[in-house]
C-alpha cells in the first residue's frame, strides 16, 4: 500500500492510514527518469488531499497570525524560502511538504517566483515541475546562508541542526532575525534531545537564541503520522531581541562544521 500502515484514531472507529518512516513509494520508477506530467498530477492530488483537512485549515491560521507579528503594517510577506524538500517524485512525505508549500503560496497570495528553493538531490523532473509552477529553482547552494532584511518565510522541513544554525549566523542581529519566520524542526526539542555537546559543536547559535525566541506548535490532527511531526513555526519576537546587549551578537565567526558532523551537502 505504497508504504503505509493502518491506525485508529481515538475519537472514533474509522481507520485512517498513516506514513511509517519508510517514505519511499513502491514505484518502477527510480532515480532521475520520471515522467514530469505525472509527478505534478501527484503534487496537484496530495495538495488537494491536503486542504480538505482540518489540520491545514488550523495551520494556515496559525502562519497567518505569525505573519502579522512579523511583517510591517504597510508591508506584506512576499518571499518564501524553501530548504531541503526532497524527492516529492518518489517521497510521500515530501510530496505532502511541498502540497502544503503549494497551499500556503495561494492562501497568503504570494506570487510563484517569490518561492524559492534549493535542494542538492532535486530530480531532473522535480526542478521541471517546480518551475512550472512558477517557483524559482536556486542553482547555487547556499548552505542555508540567506541574509534577509525584509520579511520572508522560510520552509525547512526536517532539515539538519547545521543548516538552521547556518540562518541564523547569516542573520545574527536583532534587525535581521526579526523579518524571520521559519517552518522546520523545533530548537527546544533539539536541545532537549541531544547531547549538549552536539549541540555546542553543530549549532551553537541555537542554543544562544532558543531562549529569547517564539515557538507554534502545529496541530497534531494530520493523518500521516510522520509528515509534520517535529515541525513548528520559530518566531524571533523584535522585543526580545532589543533586550539583548550589544555582547550577545558579538563573536559570531562563520560555522565551520567537522565533515562527520555535516547534516547538509556543502557547496562544491
């Protein structure tokens, strides 16, 4: 059943079927030889699937508010800034994380080349089907050093610690962090879940910030089980950041990561 297992829900009898943490479909197709027609027929399906939820109804409610915190009265959110999607042709997780990336760039009425996105192991057929979309495919990796002086949404779903800590270093100041809101893993979890000294090692600008920021939890009603399960919106609240003396933003050398520790693929 193209890699799913049956659950009950608890309020009641019905059976709903969730992702395991095997997303690779049972295919014929592998690799980079997928027909382009039929990978956007399967975004345009799942993204349809998906706004028929109450979970995306709620979520797009709770992005909505974070983009009022965030964004000037006068101003709107225009970018969207996508990291480490995944082969939505081949990943039923993936493929979910860029349906509700195709919902929210309609619901928030963002124009398509305002959403940009970069993934190394993107498919020929992939970076096809994401430009026909009207999104802007980066050919150059970033490694996650996106500098931002105006408000911008950036989606990393499951990405690595290192990635996040990159963000953050390419806006360490109380004026940059403000413009951002992030959709990707939760710093709290993180820094409760790991060793210290990983994280001192592999994100040490997380671990400076976790206490000044916001974190939104999702709602926990989406069938699939292992979709958005860690993912929260990060908020950098302007006031917070203000409160902080000129110290706290010092000393900020660019990360250099042990290449064992590397949870992105650098530039080559």
């Amino acid at each position: 059943m193209d890699g799913f297992k049956v659950v009950t829900k608890k309020r009641g009898k019905k059976k709903q079927l969730a992702t395991n943490v095997n997303c690779k479909e049972t295919c014929h197709i592998s690799g980079d030889t997928h027909d382009a027609i039929a990978v956007k027929k399967k975004a345009l399906s799942t993204k349809e699937s998906l706004c028929c939820t109450d979970f995306y109804t709620e979520m797009k409610g709770k992005v909505e508010e974070c983009i009022k915190k965030v964004t000037v009265s006068d101003k709107c959110l225009a970018k969207i800034v996508t990291y480490g999607l995944g082969n939505f042709a081949e990943c039923l997780i993936s493929r979910y994380q860029l349906a509700l990336l195709l919902a929210l760039r309609e619901d928030l009425q963002i124009s398509p080349p305002g959403v940009q996105l970069y993934d190394p192991k993107f498919f020929t057929a992939e970076k096809e089907v994401l430009s026909e979309f009207g999104f802007h495919v980066l050919s150059e990796n970033e490694e996650g050093k996106r500098s931002c002086d105006s408000s911008t949404l950036f989606y990393m779903p499951h990405c690595g610690k290192s990635l996040y800590n990159n963000l953050l270093f390419a806006n360490w100041s109380p004026d940059r962090l403000c413009h951002l809101i992030i959709i990707g893993n939760s710093f709290s979890n993180m820094i409760q879940n790991l060793p210290s000294s990983t994280m001192k090692k592999c994100a040490p600008l997380i671990m400076k910030i976790q206490p000044y920021m916001e974190e939104i939890l999702l709602p926990g009603n989406f069938q699939y089980q292992d979709v958005f399960n860690d993912t929260v919106i990060l908020l950098f609240p302007q006031d917070k950041l203000n409160s902080l003396d000129s110290e706290f933003w010092e000393h900020c050398p660019e990360p250099k990561y042990d290449p064992e520790d590397l949870e992105f693929i650098p530039k080559s």
